[in-house]
C-alpha cells in the first residue's frame, strides 16, 4: 500500500496462518509520489523524490528497496512521463548489475 504520506507498505507472511503488515518504505524527507504496475512482467516501480535537493529515485518494489537515482523531463503533473523515466531508469540499473 501507498500511503498520502509517501510511506510504502507491504504484507508479509509471518507463519503458515499470520500475515502481517511491514513498513518497506517511510523516509520522511524522501516520500514516494507514485507507482506503476509492469503486469506483463507482474512487477511494481515505486518513485519519490527527495525534498532536499529534489533529486528523483525509484526503485522495484519488494521488501528490500535498492533505490535507483533518475532525471526525468516531465512536467508537474505528468504521471505517465514520470513513471516511464522511473521505470526505464530502474531496469537499466538492474541490467548493469
């Protein structure tokens, strides 16, 4: 789950019956602004950006975020452009890997 905050959220197994909510995300001076579903590749891309030095990041969503640093062209209110430079930035740094 977003939140409006920018905090990140997920649902984790804890035992065979117990499924419970972890935080995957809640940096207060970086809050996330968006997300993308790849359902071709059942994958989700979640991007923010900092409120410091406005730089963006993204990263592949899981339990473990490896945060990805990007530029993007888009204009405020652009979600599409924004989320098409978050992704193309997020697998190119999975390729160099």
């Amino acid at each position: 789950m977003l939140a409006h905050t920018g905090k990140l959220y997920a649902v984790k197994k804890k035992d065979k019956e117990t499924l419970e909510i972890v935080a995957v995300w809640e940096d207060k001076t970086r809050p996330l602004i968006g997300a993308i579903q790849d359902v071709t590749n059942r994958k989700v891309f979640v991007f923010g950006k900092d409120q410091k030095d406005g730089e963006r990041f993204a990263f592949e969503f899981g339990l473990e975020p490896k945060v990805t640093k990007y530029k993007t062209e888009a204009k405020a209110g652009d979600g599409f452009k924004e989320a098409q430079d978050c992704v193309r930035a997020v697998k190119a740094a999975a390729r160099k890997k």
